[in-house]
C-alpha cells in the first residue's frame, strides 16, 4: 500500500500544496498540486509584506487542499503523513502552513513532519523524470538563499560555500527595482535583458577570483544604482535594457564560475540547480556550456518546480521517510524556525 504525503508550503508568498505517493523503493510519485502566488498582492509595495503574506495564506490553504485532493481522487482521510515547511522563510508565513498542517493531522490522526525549505528545493528534480543520482553538487539560488552544497544522499548535507550578504535572486529582485520594472523583479530583469548588451557595462563580480566557494552580490546594487543615476534624462531604453543586460551576466558570471569550482574541488559530475533563479535561461545556458566543458551533467527541476511550490515539501518528506532518515511525529506542538541552516538537518 503506498504512503500518501500531504505537504504545505507557506514561507514566502507562494501558498502551494501537494499530494505525493510513495512506496517501497521506487522514487515517490506525484499526484496532484496547486499554487497560489501572491505576486499581484504585494506588487504596489515593491515587496513581500510579511502581515499580507500570512493572512493570504490562511486564506487559500484549505481550498487549495480541496483542489488537491479533488485532482488525485482522494478524500482528506486517505492522506497518511502531513508535511509543511517547518523554515526558514517569514515567521508568520510559516507559522500559517504549521498551523494549519498540524490541525488537520491532529483532526485526522495522521502524523506530521516538518520540512526544510531548501531541502524541498535541493530534491525537486525527483519530481521530474530523470532524478540525479547521488551524490551530486547543488546550487540553490533564491529570493533568500545563495548555497553550494555537496549532496550525498537525502539528509546528508555539507555546505561548500554560501553569499556573504545578498543573495542571487535578491541582486535580480533590487537591480530590478532599480531599473524600475516590476516586483518580482527577477524575470522582468531577465526579459528586459534579451534586448541588451551584456559587455555594455562592466559591473562588479566580487569574489569571483577568491580561493573559496562564497559569494558577495551586495556591491552590485550600488554599481546599478550609479549607472541608473546617469540615465536621468535619456530618452531612450536601450541604456535600461544594456544594464540589466549587463547585471544578468555579472549574476550568472559568478554563480557558473563558483559552481564550476564546486565540481572541481569536490571531483563530482553531477550539477542540481534549484531555487527561484534556476528558470533563468541565461544561467541555463551559461551553465551547460561549463558543465559540458568538464563532461558533467547539470538537472534541473520542472519549470514549474523551480520557484516555491508545494510538492517539493512532500516530495522531500516522502523521500525522508523512505530513506529512513525521519519518522513524522505524532506530537502535534510546533515551532517553525525562520533561521535555520540546511546542513543542520
Ligand atoms: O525559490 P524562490 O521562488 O523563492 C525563495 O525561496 O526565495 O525564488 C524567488 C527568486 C526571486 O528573487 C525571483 O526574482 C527569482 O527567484 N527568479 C528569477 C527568475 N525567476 C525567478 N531570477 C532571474 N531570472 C528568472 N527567470
Ligand atoms: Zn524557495
């Protein structure tokens, strides 16, 4: 009989839920999910509201779990496990997904797990149809979080290098500002940049040559800022679309550089990329062309998985429980951690 895994997401401003199958030793099964984005919520404040962001997730995580259920052709009692995002993330976003997790599953008897945002991210190419074998080299970059780390197997993290200050979805999101397109500003960057020039402007890549495997994008912003200075009086978009152009390359410059140094130092041929950056398509490019150099593989989850979504906490609360690394608990007391470092798992 296959296991069934309720998994919740709430610590950002995606609500997503998911229902994921698993049994014996074959990869976990994904049967249905749903995702509501608050993009257009926050969007006339530049940014997450985190007060916004809570109470929209009360409001859509149980019709979001009918949707769910309705497209598996399951009832709430067929759900065996209940998973959420324990963190990091907005306290109170989380404290949502808890809240909620933990309610149902005490209604229903069933126990529960809590989950690591970016554990979810690292296993969200298992919900896709070629899964990497361990152990592999991940990059995670999102609106929080820049990592290297190296995978070798589920619940066996080591981290190889992180951001010192902002992370690579955060440069996107504030160069973006700054150009004056559109929160979330990461793929608007991205699209204005097709029209651009990518050696228009020589902009900072700190850390780039440093014997480690950080990153430091905070220097970038003001580089921006001083270029969009300049443009006070200019007619015309090409300069806007050069800069953002030109942040793009010094992004993904350094990200494909550090990354190609992780699989060196570590000797691994196998790339993950996940997080809300890994749909961009220059990265992609970028990076097949590295990894091809060195005769490794790069795996990416789904578009769709890419950014925050429900079934990447299902997922990796499926692949824990398989794996024997984690029992779910049947305490139904809980604490969500919006700090919490991955490799402490
Ligand atoms: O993983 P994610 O959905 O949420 C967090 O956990 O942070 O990542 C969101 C981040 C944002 O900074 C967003 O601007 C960025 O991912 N992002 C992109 C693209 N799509 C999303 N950045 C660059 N190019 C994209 N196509
Ligand atoms: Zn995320």
């Amino acid at each position: 009989m296959a296991t069934l895994v309720l998994g919740f997401e709430s610590s950002c401003d995606e609500t997503g839920v998911a229902l994921v199958a698993f049994e014996g030793t074959q990869t976990p099964r994904l049967l249905a999910h749903a995702l509501h984005s608050q993009v257009a919520l926050h969007a006339d404040y530049g940014g997450v509201v985190p007060e916004l962001a809570s109470r929209d997730h009360i409001r859509h995580a149980l019709p979001l779990t009918r949707e769910v259920l309705a497209r598996a052709g399951r009832q709430l009692q067929d759900v065996d496990v209940v998973a959420y995002t324990q963190g990091p993330g907005l306290a109170g976003a989380l404290l949502v997904g808890a809240g909620v997790a933990c309610a149902l599953a005490a209604a229903l008897e069933r126990p529960v797990m809590g989950v690591h945002h970016l554990e979810g991210h690292l296993l969200s190419p298992f919900l896709g149809e070629a899964a990497p074998a361990f152990p592999f080299v991940a990059l995670l970059v999102s609106g929080g979080h820049t990592q290297l780390m190296r995978v070798d197997g589920v619940g066996r993290y080591a981290l190889l290098g992180e951001t010192v200050d902002d992370a690579a979805g955060e440069a996107f999101d504030k160069s973006a500002k700054l150009l004056g397109l559109a929160y979330p500003g990461g793929p608007a960057l991205a699209r204005l940049a097709d029209f651009g020039d990518p050696d228009a402007y020589e902009l900072p890549r700190p850390l780039l040559h440093s014997h480690d495997l950080n990153f430091s994008f905070s220097g970038l912003k003001t580089a921006v800022l001083t270029q969009v200075r300049r443009f006070d009086g200019v007619p015309c978009d090409q300069p806007r679309a050069d800069l953002a152009a030109s942040t793009q390359a010094a992004i993904v410059d350094v990200l494909v550089r550090k990354s190609r140094q992780a699989l060196e130092q570590t000797g691994l041929r196998r790339l993950v990329v996940a997080g809300g950056v890994g749909a961009n398509q220059h990265l992609r490019t970028e990076l097949a062309r590295a990894c091809a150099a060195l005769g490794a593989q790069v795996h990416y989850p789904d578009l769709v998985f890419c950014t925050d979504n429900g079934a990447m906490i299902a997922m990796a609360a499926a692949l824990r429980m398989q794996a024997g690394v984690e029992e779910p608990r049947r305490d139904y007391a809980f604490e969500v951690r919006p700090r919490w470092p991955l490799d402490t798992v």
